[in-house]
C-alpha cells in the first residue's frame, strides 16, 4: 500500500508543511509507505496544449512530471494540502495539475487510458486559506482539485477547507486535527477493505 502526499503550497514552511508532515507520520506509524510530492521543489513546465496527449496519451515534455504519471498509476490513495490563493490553487499546483491532462485524455478522448481504472483509489483534499471566511473563498480550489481526483481515478472521500489560518495557525486548531487525523484514518480503512 502507498499512499501518495502533496503539499501545494510554494512555501518552504507553514500550515501546509505541518499537516504533510503530520500525515506522513500518521501513515508511517501505519506501516504505510508514503510518495511525498513537494510541488514547491519540482521543475515542470506548464501545460501548452499541444495535443500530443490527444494522439498518444502521454506528455511530450521529459521533466519532474515523468515519473509522476507512474507514481499516481500504482498509488492506493492521495492526500493533497493546499493553501487558497485568489480563491483558486497556488500557480505551480495548477501547473500540475493540469499537466495529468495526459490521464484525461487517454481515458476520454483516446478510450484507452494510461492508468488503471478498475484500481479502487481514495482521496483525502485540504483547502487552507488564510483569511477570513466569504462566499467565493473555495470555489476556485474545489473546481480544480475535485476534476484533479477524477482525472486520477481516485474517489475523494473529504475537502476539508479551513479559514482564517493566517490569523490563528492549523497547529492551534484541535478540532481541526481531529477530523484530519480520522479522515487519513478512514483512507487507510478503506484501502485495507479494497484489497482484501
């Protein structure tokens, strides 16, 4: 079992860190091996749709992003942890994002896809924004990311969202912690019972 971690934020550290790090340690003392994907650190360009994945169903562009397309293929769940910027996802997120447009269209367009479609994959999506709550603050953010889990074959199972951080950090917030820790703990639960 391997569950894939990505921290989206383009920070070195912070809420996004800690809760990467907080979820690594739940699943390790789990005897699950984690992928952790620090986006901050890749060197990938951005999506320039030219349709190369349209007639092959893979990327053209040999960078960070090649390996990640085998990695998500043999995974049994993701975790992704992203700060809010202008209601959406940070830049470098986005850009990976759209670069699994190689899965999409394999699966669409092609009808022959590069990842495994009948692998049961579960997926936990935390949204932290730093200030406080309004009406559009995850709109931008839960279109991106909720797409991202389909595209990745993996049935999200929670979107945390959590306002206010830069006011009063994720550490101080127990509440929060709780639901976080039993959610990882409900992926674990529901990838025993897949593979069983």
């Amino acid at each position: 079992m391997e569950i894939i971690i990505i921290n989206g934020s383009p920070r070195k550290s912070g809420n996004t860190s800690f809760l990467c790090e907080r979820a690594i340690s739940i699943l390790e003392n789990q005897g699950i091996k984690t992928k952790y994907i620090n986006i901050r650190k890749m060197n990938f360009d951005p999506c320039i749709a030219c349709g190369y994945c349209d007639r092959t169903g893979k990327c053209f562009m040999k960078d960070d992003m090649t390996q990640i397309y085998d990695i998500i293929d043999k995974s049994d769940g993701t975790i992704a942890i992203s700060p809010v910027f202008f209601d959406g996802v940070p830049g470098k997120l986005k850009g990976f994002v759209d670069r699994t447009q190689a899965f999409y269209a394999s699966k669409y367009i092609l009808k022959s896809p590069t990842i495994d479609r009948y692998k049961k994959r579960y997926g936990l999506l935390v949204s932290l924004a730093g200030s406080k709550p309004y009406e559009t603050q995850f709109i931008g953010n839960k279109v991106t990311m909720e797409f991202f889990f389909k595209c990745i074959n993996t049935k999200l199972i929670e979107h945390m969202q959590e306002t206010d951080i830069d006011n009063i950090p994720i550490d101080e917030r127990e509440d929060f912690l709780k639901n976080f820790d039993k959610n990882i703990k409900e992926i674990i639960n529901l990838i025993k019972s897949s593979l069983c």
